[in-house]
C-alpha cells in the first residue's frame, strides 16, 4: 500500500528501529504519522505534524498505509459545540439546558433554530423528552428538536410518534477558514452595514441583506437574502464579502453558516467561498 504514489499524501509507516530490542525481545517496531515528501533511492521521508523530517530505509518498512488527512481545528469541534456557538445569532435567546441538550426560546423570531432543543448527543438526565414536551408546549405549543440523523435523540424522539417537522431536507452547518472565504473578495461600496450590539446587517437597498454575529473569534452569517428580480448580479456575493470583513477585522478566524440542503443556489455560493460541511442535521415535532 506503500510506494512512490503515495508522495504528498498522509501516511502511517511501521519500521524496524536497528540494533533495538522490543518488549517481546524481537526487533523493535515504531509507527511514523505524517505526509510522505519523498520516496526514491530506497528511503522514504515522512514530514510529521510537528514539523520534524524523518527518513526511513524501505528496507526498514515492516507495513503502512495511506490515511485520511486530519481534520482541521475547526472541523473537530463537535455538532452541539457548533451549534451552541451559532446561538450568538439570536441576541435574544432564552435558554434552558436539559442535562446536555438546551432548550432554546426567542420571543422575537419564529426561526426553528431559535425556538426547538438543540439534542445533538446523550442529554445525560432521565426524564429528557418530557421536560422538552413541557416547556415548548408552554412556550410555543409546538415541541421541535433539531438532532443528527440516524442517532440515538432521533430514535428516541420518533419513538414518540415524532415526525419530520416540515417538507424541507435537512438543514447543513458549513464552516470555513475566514481568511479563505475572503481570498480574492473585494467589499463593494455600495453595501451599507448597520450594527445593533453584537449583529450587524449589511444592505444593499432593498435588494439584498444578511446578518452576522461574531463570538468567541467565530463570525455566523443568517437571513442572507437577495429579492427575486436581482439573483444573478452577484448581490449575494457583495453581502458576504462586507460580513465576512466586518468578521475579520473583529478577529474572526472561523466563519459558519447554516443552509438547507436543497438550496442550490445558495449552496453554489458558499462553495465559492470555500465553506464546507461540518454536519447535517434535521428538525422533527409531534405528529399533528
């Protein structure tokens, strides 16, 4: 699995370490993780993480193999830790945990994502779901849960009867490297920026807006949208630039935003802008 095509790839080599004794009293055996930079002339050179060049004879190789890249930083951060981050979104959001879950209510916005429990991993407490059917019966008369697909909260949520909360697919959480989804982005000057405490709008006439909130080095973006009779002048694309600037000059490094899975054409914009899935998930409620 090992060989010349494996060149700037990320690689996993066991080898023989020379004149070594391992526990067993057999040849001593180590693992190098990192990208192979070279094979040729009978030695391979792996580049670990840290930075450190090792060069390992072929003959030394005992096995290996190619391994998938490590995620990013960003990216190993987990579905309920993302998710809390993007709650900076909706300044006025009640919350309540529920062991690990958190129930969230906004009073000004009907957006599912402010107003269901985010019930993404073990909650950890014993009457879970009947809590989260007595708050939002109080709240809103209508529980909603926002889980990953094909977990245990799905399975345990459809056990009661629940149902896909609406007809829309899943929704997907998309995050991308700041300085990268602003690579060869110019902020136009016709794009008008108005910040009320922690959010900003920026405008364009009444032809395209969208929101952003920055937290904790992360800047989200929400309510991007672009009137019916302007798509295709690239309005979209002017919104994002001037959020994602007001992101970074605050110190943002992370950027993420949340698309329904079926939005083309949006989803045709956040590629451009180097944004990438980090999970999908789905909302479900009690069968009417």
């Amino acid at each position: 699995m090992l060989g010349p095509h494996v060149v700037g790839s990320r690689v996993v080599v066991r080898r023989v370490l020379r004149g070594e004794t391992g526990p067993s009293g057999g040849p001593a055996l180590t693992d190098v993780l990192g990208v192979c930079t070279a094979w040729d002339g009978g030695r391979c050179v792996v580049v670990r993480e840290d930075g450190s060049v090792v060069e390992i004879a072929v003959a030394d190789i005992v096995s290996g193999k190619p391994v998938p890249p490590r995620p990013s930083v960003r990216h190993r951060v987990s579905p309920m830790e993302a998710q809390r981050r993007a709650m900076a979104l909706w300044p006025d959001l009640r919350t309540a945990p529920v062991g690990d879950w958190v129930l969230r209510r906004s009073a000004t916005s009907t957006a599912r994502r402010a107003n269901s429990v985010l019930a993404m991993g073990a909650s950890g407490v014993d009457d879970d779901y009947e809590r989260v059917v007595d708050f939002y019966r109080r709240e809103t008369g209508r529980p909603i849960a926002a889980v990953l697909p094909g977990s245990a909260e799905e399975e345990l949520f459809r056990s009661h009867d629940w149902v896909a909360e609406s007809d829309d697919a899943d929704t997907v959480f998309r995050i991308a490297s700041v300085a990268r989804a602003r690579r060869g982005l110019a902020v136009p000057d016709h794009v008008d920026l108005e910040e009320e405490g922690t959010l900003v709008t920026a405008r364009i006439g009444d032809r395209a807006s969208g929101v952003a909130a920055y937290d904790r080095d992360w800047v989200g973006f929400r309510a991007v949208h672009v009137a019916p009779g302007h798509r295709g002048e690239r309005l979209g694309l002017a919104v994002m630039a001037a959020l994602l600037e007001w992101g970074a000059e605050r110190g943002a490094t992370t950027a993420y935003l949340q698309v329904i899975g079926d939005n083309e054409r949006a989803i045709a914009l956040y590629d451009r802008l180097n944004f990438r899935e980090h999970h999908t998930y789905r909302y479900l409620a009690p069968a009417r």
